[in-house]
C-alpha cells in the first residue's frame, strides 16, 4: 500500500520480534543489540519512507525489554488514565480491559510533532522532530510508578532500553515524558491530548 503521509494507520498491529541478546560495553550501561539494531533499520525505513507526515508501520514492543529493566507487566486499565482507553469489565467479576482500536495522542495544535499511540498494552510514541519512535509495553519495576518499558530508535541507527510514563493532567491530557536507563531525560514531559488519528505535520525548527 503506498504510504499516505497524513493518515495514521495503526503501526502497533504488526509485530516484529526484537531479538535482545544484550552485550554490555566498558562504555558504563550503553546497551548494544546483536540483532535489533538491524530491526530499527528496517521499522525507521518504513516510517521514514511515508514522507514528512507522521504515517507508517510500526511494531509491536518485545517482553523481553520489560524484563530487561526489572519490570514485570501490570494491566493498563489499572493506570489512572484506563478511562482515555476506553477500559471495561467484559463481564461481572471480570477484570477490566481496554476497547479494542488505538487510541491517539498529540500537541493541542491544529499541527503536532509528535504522535502517541496507546493499543492494549503496548505504546508507540513517535518524535517527528527528534528522529525518535519509542515502542513499549505497560508494566511496573519494584514499586515505582508504572509506566511502558521498550526501547528507544534513535535516527535508525541506535536502539536503547528507555521507558515512557503518562500522568494524568488536566481533563484528558497525558503528561509523557521518556527517559532512557540512565535515568536520562531523552523527551518531555510534554503535554498531549486526545485526537482522532489524524494530524498534520509541523515543520520541525
């Protein structure tokens, strides 16, 4: 399908596995990928190749970046944002679940540079400006605040373990901010609200 640079399609939907096979460098925590880096090329390929629009494919976050980080994963509808997910018991007794279909974040502008898509489990937040589409899946480390733990690709070339946490602000907006695991700021905290899936492009300073 050619791409259409102003019509946001549901990247989390197909799934690439992210081989992990860490190896640490004397270089202090940086992280290196045997296989997934090779995987950034290809995601940032065909996000790129959609043109100046936010459209493209994604993927969908592997487990293993949760376990990688001390996480393990914890239902999303029990984060204080479940209500923006559309988040409901199928039945009684049961636990809640999110609707089916993405939901969409962006800059309270008629043009964003940023898209956050939040399906299920799984985040993808992409940074038009930065060259930064962070995939992840919600979960929770110890008894710090939950928040989505994945990985970072960084202008094709640089994969790194980073998480994103969303806090409620005001009315509908999400808070987002992303941090890689040094603690480092890479993103944020930025404001986003709910759209409807569809965003034109800012040009990027």
């Amino acid at each position: 399908m050619p791409c259409q640079p102003d019509e946001l399609r549901s990247p989390l939907n197909s799934r690439l596995n992210w081989p992990m096979g860490w190896l640490a460098t004397r270089r202090g925590m940086r992280v290196a990928f045997t296989g997934a880096a090779l995987a950034a090329l290809v995601v940032l390929a065909l996000l790129g190749g959609c043109g100046p629009g936010l459209g493209g494919t994604g993927t969908g976050a592997d487990s293993d970046a949760l376990a990688a980080q001390g996480a393990r994963e914890m239902p999303v509808c029990d984060a204080d944002f479940g209500d923006l997910l559309g988040c409901a018991a199928p039945g009684v007794g049961a636990a809640p679940l999110p609707a089916s279909g993405a939901r969409y974040f962006a800059e309270a502008t008629p043009a964003s540079r940023t898209l956050l898509e939040l399906d299920g489990q799984e985040a993808q937040w992409r940074l038009r400006c930065q060259d930064i589409v962070f995939i992840g899946s919600f979960g929770q480390a110890g008894t710090s605040a939950p928040r989505y733990f994945g990985n970072a690709i960084e202008g094709g070339s640089r994969v790194r373990l980073a998480t994103l946490l969303l806090q409620r602000g005001t009315g509908n907006t999400l808070n987002a901010t992303l941090v890689d695991s040094l603690g480092h700021t890479i993103a944020g905290p930025l404001a986003l609200s709910p759209v409807g899936g569809t965003t034109s492009a800012l040009a990027c300073p």
